[in-house]
C-alpha cells in the first residue's frame, strides 16, 4: 500500500456525476458569496482587529490586513480553479489527494480539521463574550458568571477562575442541529445574517470616520518592541516583523472564502459559480475590512485595546470614543452575535464536509460518510464536530485556538497553490472553466506570502502546528493507512 498513490482524476469527476445520488445540489452563485462573506466577516474583523492592534502593529494592523488580503487572493486564484476543475466536497483535501498522493491529502486534511473546528471554536468564544456584553449594557441584567463563560485556563482579575464556557458550548450544538436539518435552510439563515452584518460593518465605518482621533494614528508603524500578553508570551510589537504578524493574526478574519469550495458538491452550477463565490466575497470583505480597522484604531489607543477594550473591543470603543451612540454599540453588539452565529455555521459546514469526504474515503470511520436518510446531510459528520469543537469552545481560551488555526489555514493554502502547479503539469488538456493567471508565477507568490505570515506568527505556534500534524500523522499510520479504500480497491489504481 503506498502513501503516495493519487486517486485519479476519472475517478473524482465520476463521484461528481453521481452526486445527486449523495448531497443535494441546492446553492446558487448569491448563496456562495454569502456563505463567503458570512464566515470571514465575525470574529476576525470584531475581535482579531483589536488583538492585532494591541499585541503586534498598532494603527498600521491596516497594513497587515493588506498583506493577509494579498495572500487570500493569490491563494483565492488557485482555489477557484480547482474548486471549478474538481467540484467534489472536500477542498483542499480533495485536491491533495489528486495531486499530491494520500498521505499529503491526509495532512491537510487533519490540517482542515484545525481550520475549521478551531476556527469554529475561536468564534464560538467570541459569541461568549459578546452575549455577556448584550446582557450588561443592552438587557441591563446580570453577566453570566465568570467560571461559566470562560476556560479552565483563565482567571479573572479578582482571582476567579474559569470552569467551562458554557455559552459558547451552546451555540456550537444549536448550529450543529441546523446544519443537520439541510444546507439549504443553513444558507437562507445564513443570507439573512450578512445583510444584517454587512449594513452594521458599513454603518461603523461611515459614522465612526468622523471620531478618528489623528493622535491614535501616531506613529502609524510604531518603534520595533517586544508586547509580552497576560500569558507570558513575547509578540514582536511594530516594524515589519510586527506588521507581519499582526498579518498572520488578522489572517484569521479571512477565514472563509475557501471554506465555500467544499460545497462544491452541493453548488448547481459549480464551474461557473465556484469562482464568484471564491472571489467576489473575497473582494469585498477586503474592502470592508481595511476601512474597518482604520477607523476602529483611530477610535481608541493601542493600550486601550490591550486593558479594558480587550473584551467585546468594538462595542466598547464605540461607548468609549462616540459619545451620543452608545446605541450603535448596543445595535452593534446585537448584530455582532448574529454574525457570529453566521460564522459559526459556515466553518462547521465545512468542517463537516471534509469530514464526509475522509469517511468516503475510509481514511476516518466511514460512518461519517453516512447521510441521512431524510435530509441527504453528513449528520454522523456533523454529530462528530459538535463533540470536538465543544470541547475546544468550553475549555480552550480563545486567543490561542485563534492563531492555531491562522497557522493551520496558512499550511493549506500553500498546498492548494501547489497544487495548480502539480496539476497543470500531469493533467495539462483537462477542462478548466477558470484558470489561475501567471501559472507557475501567482501559486508560488502565494507560497511565499503565506511562509512569511507563518514566520511572523512565532515559534510558539510553530511547535502547535507540529504537534498538531504529529497527533495527526500517528492516526494515519494506526488507522487510516490500513482502511482506505484507494489502498484496498481495483477502483483506486492510478491514471
């Protein structure tokens, strides 16, 4: 059995033919931008912007979220050529596996699982905080208690100590329990959610310009420092290694985009709507995003972001620095919510399909490639999820499962642009509805781009990224090296 063997490209297009006998084919070119742009718009832009600004660039995170964009979008080219080329659930994994051979599929499969999940769990830390901040200063009632909203890793500042962040527990399994139900209903919940959150992003920007105070601007790239965080690791803090990894942190906000090629399987017309949806949520999140961070470190200082704007930052620098709309913060916190929920959703989408995809392929236990009788949904998949990124949302603090899963979502997109290279070389007369401009030019720029946002990350998430890919590594060998179907069927021989 070799670890290196392909599946081949007869047989991928062929589970893409049979599909309707598998996932429903529902989503439209609107409903991919919208699931785009509800998963990279939440806690990346609302929480991540802030934590930026506070531990890496300051006022220059603008900067960092320029180069994380161009990184997306050289990544984004490859992605909606493959996705359009290979319209099977799955993502990255699936491209891997065509490309690279199955144990490179593996790994950035597992590395799927720290996108996704982890990612899921990071906003389902933010929807925690942001529900405490409703029911203080919208609902006026009491918070939940500290031990119940916060991780067994933190403790307050009068000494209490985090039990289980249960809030956060709750809205994973709520959205779990939708997506089980169909992909339809989850993308029409979904729709309605980013026209809310979009006119809020908007609303901020419009009515925050006019409170920018030209003194939180200044210096615009600060002096090269080191910022030492509440749990005792060093961030390089300005300069361009500070702008780097305010890159690789804000990373995170663009989370997303990609997670829209693993509804390939389920898009009506995925060859022409897999690169609108790709791109165009790419772009314009983009936009909204660079605005956003300016006026939002124009609002309040960098050691405000750092102390009492830590939590529900965006709410409070809008109580804090506009005086008159506090009910806009309180407008805002409310939608916040919603927004997260929209996050939450589409991350656990895709998590699940990867999921599905793996179970297929024996490479996990192939009752996640189990649907559902009624509602053709990886449910088994989904049941699975909600377990692990339950685990991670109630016990893990949100900061560091953020930036695992920036690492994690780096490591695919250097696979995915590899894979353009590999595939235009073995498979150069395959139909290809889009193509990816400046082959071999625009996949190794984004490889280039991307090592540097791993580089500037810092060592401490090299080493959970390894960690990581070594737990990962292990269950290959022991499990699933010895179940996959490509290893033990006629059907898996090479082209």
């Amino acid at each position: 059995m070799s670890i290196w063997k392909r599946k081949s490209m007869a047989l991928l297009l062929a589970e893409a033919s049979e599909s309707e006998k598998g996932l429903k084919r529902t989503l439209t070119a609107w409903s991919l931008v919208a699931l785009g742009i509800g998963a990279i718009i939440g806690a990346g832009l609302f929480v991540r912007t802030a934590t930026a600004a506070a531990q890496s660039a300051g006022p220059s995170v603008t900067i960092g979220f320029i180069v994380a964009a161009i990184g997306c979008a050289l990544a984004g080219l490859c992605y909606a050529e493959l996705s359009s080329s290979i319209p099977i659930a799955g993502s990255a994994y699936t491209y891997t596996y065509a490309t690279m051979g199955e144990l490179l599929a593996w790994i950035i499969g597992w590395d799927l699982i720290l996108e996704y999940a982890v990612g899921a769990a990071t906003v389902g830390i933010a929807w925690s905080e942001y529900l405490n901040n409703l029911l203080v200063n919208v609902l006026h009632v009491s918070p939940i208690p500290y031990e119940w909203c916060h991780s067994p890793f933190q403790t307050s500042a009068d000494g209490v100590n985090g039990i289980i962040n249960f809030p956060a527990l709750f809205i994973v399994g709520v959205i779990s329990l939708l997506l089980i139900k169909g992909t339809q209903e989850s993308a029409f919940v979904n729709s309605l959610i980013v026209i809310v959150k979009v006119s809020i992003v908007v609303l901020i920007i419009v009515l925050g310009w006019n409170f920018i105070n030209p003194t939180n601007h200044t210096p615009y790239i600060p002096q090269e420092s080191v910022f030492v965080d509440e749990h005792g690791i060093g961030h390089n803090f300005g300069g361009i290694w500070g702008i780097l990894g305010a890159a690789g942190t804000v990373f995170f906000a663009f989370i997303g985009f990609d997670a829209v090629s693993t509804a390939a399987q389920e898009t009506k017309n995925p060859k022409r709507d897999m690169p609108i949806g790709i791109l165009g949520s790419l772009a314009v999140c983009t936009i909204l995003y660079i605005l956003f961070a300016h006026v939002l470190t124009g609002l309040e200082s960098v050691e405000f972001f750092r102390t009492g704007g830590k939590e529900a930052s965006v709410a409070n620098a809008i109580t804090s620095a506009m005086p008159g709309y506090e009910w806009l913060a309180q407008f805002v916190t409310v939608a916040i919510l919603f927004g997260f929920t929209s996050v939450i959703l589409v991350m656990l989408l895709g998590q699940s399909r990867v999921f599905y995809s793996m179970g297929k392929d024996g490479l996990l236990p192939k009752a996640f490639g189990d649907l559902h009788s009624k509602y053709k949904t990886p449910y088994k998949a989904n049941l699975a999820i909600l377990v692990i990124v339950g685990l991670f949302a109630a016990f893990v603090p949100g900061d560091i499962v953020g930036d695992m899963t920036s690492i994690g979502t780096l490591f695919a997109f250097i696979l995915v642009c590899i894979s353009v290279i590999v595939l235009r070389k073995t498979h150069p007369d395959m139909k290809r509805e889009f193509k990816t401009p400046f082959v071999p030019v625009v996949p190794i720029l984004g490889v280039g781009v991307c090592l540097a946002m791993i580089a500037g990350l810092g060592w401490t998430n090299w080493l959970r990224l390894a960690g990581w890919l070594a737990i990962g590594l292990a269950i290959y060998f022991l499990y699933g090296k010895k179940r996959s179907v490509l290893n033990n069927s006629e059907k898996g021989k090479e082209e």
